[in-house]
C-alpha cells in the first residue's frame, strides 16, 4: 500500500518486531535508518520512553536495562 505524501509515494506500512527476551540482552536487532522518534518500543504493553528507556544506534536498539527473560518487547518501526 503507497499514499502519497508531498506528492511522493512513500510506503505506509509499519514493520512490527517482536524481541524474544532472556533477562540479560540489552541490545536488539532493527532496522537501518530507524532513530528514537521513528518507533514506539513497548514492554509488556507499556510503551518506553526515548532516551530514559532505549536508544538507537545504526541498527541496534539498546535497552537501559534489561528485559526479563519471557518479557514481551516489541518495536514498532515508523516509515520515514
């Protein structure tokens, strides 16, 4: 599916990533090109704030701390 934006098209799809957790990895797996304001990253369904909770770097979101082994995180990448 493409909408048009600024009269581009531009894709609309959100890539969602869900993360298998063991309590001691911080860092992740996601897309190139992906920055702090492109996802919405949520643990057991409560949603992490930018900086406090992750950061991104190239392709690797790393965690503050890390999730407990079977947690559910899950990211949630914007088109840009």
């Amino acid at each position: 599916m493409v909408r048009y934006i600024n009269g581009k098209d531009r894709p609309t799809e959100i890539n969602v990533r869900s993360m298998t957790t063991d309590g001691s990895t911080t860092g992740f797996v996601i897309t190139q090109g992906m920055t702090e304001d492109k996802v919405m990253v949520t643990l057991n369904g409560v949603v992490q704030s930018k900086s406090a909770d992750f950061s991104i770097s190239g392709t690797t979101l790393t965690m503050v701390s890390a999730p407990e082994a079977a947690d559910d995180l899950v990211v949630k990448e914007f088109p840009g």
